[in-house]
C-alpha cells in the first residue's frame, strides 16, 4: 500500500531558532496521527509546513495525488499545490473565524469550494449545503445565517463542513477542539470520529489535549523544541511512554 | 495463534532519577486456536501488564510478541491497529467510549469497523445486549451514565461482537450477577468452539476451572520472584 | 491655453499612463497599477477616467461626457469644461459626434464604432474585493484564475433575494480569462460590452487601469439554474416611447405619479426629434 503521505526530513528555522527539525513519518491512507507538544515545541509550524502554508527549509512532503500518484508538495507549482488544498486537502482552523467567512451565509461557505471547482448549479450547491449541515447538526434553517450569529461550536462544525463538502482525502487540523467548552468538545469529538470512520479520512490533528488524541487519533507523535521526541501508537505512547518529556507530559494530565 | 518468547518488560521512570523497574522477564508462551489459557499469580505479579503487553499497549524490552505472523513487539503502528480492528480482541475491565454515542452503535462499532454492514452490525449488537440482560430503552443512550455492572456488560459485548481468532480477556466475569456470569461464560465457550485463541485473568476461580484449559503462574517472569 | 500642457497632465506622466493602457489592451481584463496622479477635483469624481482621457485625447477628438447617461449633470459638464479650457478640444453631447467618451455608470444605447473610445470611470476596480479585502490574495486569485468566489457573491444574492439582485457592476469574464468589474454600469449594459470600440477603465484612487479592446468575448456570470438577465424597468419610455432603452424612474409629485424616461439623454432627444413620441411627450413640451 502506498502511503498518502510522506513526509522526510522537513526542517523549518526562524533565524537561528528551530520551529523543528528532522521530521519524517508516513501517513497510510485512513490513519488518524495526532501530534502533541507545548506551546512553542513546533507542531504548528510543522502542520503549516505540510499544509502549504509555510515554506520548510529542507525536506519533503509526498502526497499521493489522484492523478499522477506520489508528488513533493513543496516543489509543485503554487496553482497545483492551491487546487490540491481546495480538493484533497482540508485545514480546520483552531478559529473557527480564521477558516471561515465571516459576511458569508452559512451556504454561501459550505459552498463555495464546490463553486471553486466549478459547480455552477444553484440548486445542487445549496441542496449538498443543506445535507452537510445536517451532518455536522446545525439545523438547515440556518442555511442563510452567518456565521457570527452562532455559537463557538456550531462556527467550528461549519468549518468542518466546508473543508469536508469536497471529499477530501487530507485533513490537516490545528488544535480543533481549542477554546471550546468541554461539553461542546465532546460533541465535536464525536462527531469528527464518525466524519473520519465514514469518509474514510485521513488526519493530522495537532493539540496539546491528550484527551483529544486518546479519542481520535490511532498514532501519536511527541514533540519538544522542534524535534520528534518519540512516536507511536497512540495508546502506547500515552500509557507506556519512553521519553522522559512525553512522561513528564502524562503525569502532568489531572485525572479526573 | 498466540505466542510469546522470552520477553521482557521494564519501565524507566526519567523524572525520578532514571530509576529502572524491571517488571517481567523471560516471559514465554504459547496458545494454540480453541484454547484458553489463564493467568495466574499474585496481584501485581504482572498479569495485567503481560495482557498489555500481548495487546501492543505497553512496548517489550526485548523479545518476539507473535499474535498470528504479526510481532507486536515490532510492528509499525498501522500492522498493529488492523491486528486489533481484524485479529486481536480485548475485553478490559473498564469501558472507554466516545460520549454521546449510543450503546447500540458502541457494541456495532467493531463490526463497521471490519467492513460489516450496517443493518447486520446492529442486528448482532442488539442480539448481544439482548443476551447480557441490557434493557432495550437504554440502547439509544450514552453507556457513559449506567451503572458499573452495565457498563461491564456493553464492554462484554462489544468484545465478543466481532469473532476475534484471538482475544484478551481481563476479569470477564467480575461483579456479574449468576445469570449474566452464566451468558459470558458461554460466550467464551462458544468463542473456543469456533476456534479463538484466548488468554485470560480470572478471580473467579469456578469460571476458570471451566473455561480455561491451562493456567500460566506469571510469578515465573516476575523478577525477583522466580527463584 | 499657455498656463496648461495639452490635456492638463505633462507629457511625462500621459506616456506612463499610456503604457498602462497599451498593457491593459494586450491583457484584457487585467488590472494594471499605474501611478495615479492628484488631479483638481476630488477622488470619486472620475479622477481616473480623466487621466485616462486626458492621455487619450488629441487636439482632433471630439469629446462627449455622460453621467448615469446625461450630458447635463454637474459632473458631466465640470469634466466637459475641464478639458474644454484645457485641451481645447471639441466637445459634443451626441454620441454619433464623439470620438473619445467620458462616461460614469452607464454605456450609450447607440451602438459604438470601431474609431470610437469609451472611457469608464471606476470606483472600485476590484470585483472580489467583497469578499475578499486582502489585496495580495486577489492578485494571487486573479494569476491563478481562482474565481469561485465570484460566484459565492451571486449565491449569496439568490439565498438572500431569490435572484441575482446584483443590478450593476455585474462581474464579468473577459476573453476567458480574467474576472472584471465592469465599473458601475447597470447590468442592462452588460451585453453591450462586447462592442466595436475600445474599452478603457480608470481608477484614481485605486489607481488601475484596465481595458477591453474591440471585438473581445466578455462573458456576464451566472449560475446554469439562474442565468444571467439584462434587466430594465418594463416600460416605454415616457418621452420618446423606446422600449429598448434603459430608463430611470421620476418621482413626478406627491401624489405618487411617476414617469419612466431614458437614461441616455442623447437618445432620447435624437429619437424625439426623429419625431417618437411617448405617453407623456405633449405634456412635457407644453
């Protein structure tokens, strides 16, 4: 099997500090990897770095496209790497207002990827509209609210609708469940877990919550000042951790 | 079907001085299809932590860890998920679940997994709480608010819904009343029948003498204790 | 006519703008900076379409300038006179006459010719600045052609209206390629943008220049289920009685009475002296 993505050896400076270093693993297709890190540690300029959104120094990041199969992601051309990020590729922001339009009715940004790659049926954009807000439980009267007029959680179930109507093969999500309330959590939680086992999808999720990671990813990465301190199954990792920092990190979690 | 030789577990505790506890050694097995086999030994002997270890929960120091071709103890994180979503079932002693998700999809959940289809994924989930006594209202709900004997019964039967060729088993049977004990007792029975390799702890040692075909002390790769 | 350089603007600075404009007709649709100039009057009324004309104009042409279709509004007769006292060239109201037409919101109902120029003065050159206020994500959707958020402005008219309730600066398609603001023009004139004479659009403030030369495909967007329409008040013209032109609505008293008449001043007049006449013509004359 061929993996969806492969990642080798990115590394990303600011000056003479480390954003990290020397990252390599591969993503087979359905994984959910989490990443996990303090603040500053680097996991959300490595996410960045995957996503097209920040150059790497060095390294490469292979995505098995659907046309050609493997391609470095970093050397493509900017309008193949932005048509893959509007296809196969979603990024959920951890502000739900940075991934979403603000002024826009909640159709208009489900909708306008689709419009991006061509639909140009009214009737059609607005009915899968519909039908995903059903999927993420916002009740589809208000299809032409915007987004300002929701709440913390139901913002951030939009932005899932939006990256998701394309089908995406990728998704990249940065700290996704931050700044909401533990009972908003748990539903977007859950209903993430259904979207990934459904779709088939693949994610990479960076959080500083282990109790995010527990649920939803199947492997984990451990980073600390740039660097991948230790790797693997998610359960092991957090129940029989090998690093001292991904120890000191467990034994730092309250138990409730 | 389910094979250990000579492994061996330690922990290295970093931010208390680099201390090595060393918890298991030469810890070697073997369990063929059909059968069930019991672990035995003191509390804290390392029952628990060899059940892990055979899950790929914890990481051995050294040693091979065969479950089917596959050796956990080296296995790339994806070999072992599939092991565990196709092969290798276990049945803990406490549940941990998703909130808000229905019992009845929570029990469905491994057979999606493996590609069962919806419908009959639910037929058989239904079936299973049916025979462990859940009462039908409580399917649509979260497990997360039943009680604990409830919770252990769901966990049970999410265990058995898909026909694991091997499992582990941790305490099935604890703080079950006489009837339910019964049922997954016979579930476990039915489970050798079809040819599932199990490995198991039980306290209860009626259960044991009945479904378990051999007993393995684990005081025997407790360092310190072998002597 | 010593105390002015031909057309107002040193020659220096009309041959800069001219390059912008030769740029802009060999890229139709795009959007070409240029180093706007402070012209004596202020920014929104049509400062860029003057510099456009202004480097456009020789002593020959004939100039004609139009506001919401008249010749007789403020604006229309203080850019006329501009460069009647500082170009000393001809002027006219008849869009026939005319070689080089200043206009704000509005394109003549007369057809235009190939040795014509129409002029267009243009507020916000931007058509995806509406969704989008980062000028360096335009650019980057512009050269890469990612449009669908023009058509998420139009969904976002239908959810919100029923229809396309976009009236004027209807976003266009340029010769396949680039999505234009055709300037603040009713989306009546859409049609008429893919004309025999030469297009050019300036923005002051904005400072852009963008053009559409003759004979070139501009396509008006729109969904398959909602296509597009060039929509105008169903009515005769009160005065001349066309049926083909683009009226504006009078409020006549405060009874309510109401009148519709043409737009185009020109037009209009040229149709009544032709001898048209409309529901309201002999009152009016009376």
């Amino acid at each position: 099997m061929t993996p969806l993505l492969q990642v080798k050896g990115i590394e990303k400076r600011y000056g003479a500090r480390i954003g990290c270093m020397d990252v390599s693993f591969d993503l087979y297709p359905g994984e959910v990897m989490g990443i996990v890190g303090e603040s500053g540690s680097g996991k959300s300029t490595l996410l960045n770095c995957m996503a097209g959104h920040l150059e790497p120094d060095a390294g490469q990041v292979i995505f098995d496209t659907r046309a050609d199969g493997p391609v470095d992601t970093v050397t493509m051309s900017e309008p193949e790497r932005r048509m893959l990020s509007r296809t196969d590729w979603a990024f959920v922001h951890q502000h739900a207002r940075d991934g979403l339009r603000m002024s826009v009715s909640a159709g208009g940004n489900i909708g306008e990827r689709l419009m991006a790659v061509g639909d140009r049926h009214y009737g059609d954009i607005r009915d899968r509209a519909v039908d995903w807000l059903g999927r993420v439980e916002i009740d589809a009267s208000r299809v032409d609210d915007r987004p300002s007029a929701f709440s913390g959680g139901m913002q951030q179930r939009l932005q899932i609708a939006r990256n998701l109507v394309t089908g995406p093969r990728l998704v990249f999500m940065d700290e996704p469940t931050g700044g909401l309330d533990v009972s908003v959590q748990a539903r977007l939680l859950d209903l993430l877990r259904g979207l990934v086992r459904e779709m088939g999808l693949s994610a990479i999720i960076v959080t500083h919550d282990l109790a995010v990671v527990r649920l939803l990813a199947d492997r984990l990465m451990v980073m600390k000042d740039g660097h991948v301190v230790e790797a693997g199954l998610t359960d092991q990792v957090l129940d029989d951790p090998q690093h001292a920092y991904t120890q000191l990190l467990v034994s730092s979690v309250l138990q409730v | 079907m389910i094979e250990l030789i000579n492994v061996s577990k330690s922990f290295t505790l970093h931010n208390q001085g680099s201390t090595v506890i060393p918890v298991m050694e030469g810890a070697s097995l073997n369990v063929v299809p059909g059968e069930c086999v019991a672990l035995t030994g003191a509390s804290g002997a390392g029952k628990s932590t060899l059940m892990r270890v055979i899950y790929g929960n914890y990481l051995a120091a050294s040693g091979q860890v065969l479950v089917g071709d596959l050796d956990v103890a080296k296995a790339e994180p994806r070999e072992i998920l599939a092991l565990r979503r196709e092969t290798l079932g276990y049945v803990s002693q406490f549940l941990r679940v998703v909130p808000r998700v229905p019992t009845l999809e929570v029990v469905a959940e491994p057979l999606l997994a493996v590609g069962c289809g919806k419908q009959a994924a639910l037929d058989k989930a239904a079936g299973l709480l049916a025979r462990l006594n859940i009462p039908e209202r409580l399917w649509t709900l979260s497990p997360t608010t039943f009680s604990g004997g409830e919770q252990q019964r769901v966990n049970i039967a999410r265990g058995f819904a898909h026909e694991y060729p091997a499992m582990l088993l941790d305490e099935p049977t604890a703080s079950l009343d006489a009837q339910n004990r019964e049922t997954v007792l016979s579930l476990i029975e039915e489970a050798k029948s079809r040819g599932a390799a199990i490995v198991g702890i039980f306290h209860d040692v009626e259960a044991r003498a009945r479904v378990c075909d051999r007993e393995i002390d684990v005081s025997a790769f407790t360092p310190g204790l072998a002597a | 006519m010593n105390e002015y350089n031909f057309a107002y603007l040193d020659e220096q600075t009309k041959r800069m703008i001219r390059r912008a404009i030769l740029k802009g007709l060999a890229v139709p649709g795009y959007q070409v900076p240029f180093a706007s100039r402070e012209m004596p009057m202020p920014y929104g009324w049509g400062t860029g379409g003057v510099q456009v004309s202004a480097a456009t104009l020789t002593p020959d042409d004939t100039f004609k300038v139009i506001d919401q279709g008249a010749d007789d509004t403020t604006n229309a007769v203080s850019i006329r006179k501009f460069f009647e006292n500082t170009a000393g060239v001809e002027t006219t109201e008849e869009t026939e006459k005319a070689t080089v037409i200043q206009t704000r919101h509005r394109i003549p109902e007369a057809k235009l010719r190939e040795d014509q120029i129409i002029v267009y003065q243009v507020p916000i050159p931007e058509p995806l600045r509406f969704l989008e206020p980062r000028e360096t994500e335009t650019r980057k959707m512009h050269s890469l052609e990612e449009y669908g958020l023009m058509h998420v402005k139009l969904y976002e008219d239908i959810s919100q209206h029923g229809a396309i309730s976009t009236s004027y600066a209807y976003p266009v398609m340029v010769s396949d390629r680039y999505v234009m603001d055709p300037s603040p023009i009713p989306k009546f004139d859409n049609p008429k943008l893919e004309m025999d004479a030469i297009q050019l659009f300036g923005a002051g403030r904005e400072q852009r220049i963008y053009a559409v030369p003759p004979h070139t495909k501009v396509v008006s967007l729109d969904f398959e289920d909602y296509p597009f329409e060039a929509t105008k008040a169903d009515h005769p013209c009160d005065l001349c009685g066309a049926e083909d032109s683009y009226l504006d609505e009078v409020i006549m008293d405060d009874a309510g009475n109401r009148m519709f008449v043409c737009s185009d001043t020109d037009y209009c007049r040229s149709r009544r002296e032709a001898g048209h006449k409309g529901r309201l013509a002999e009152e009016n004359a009376a």
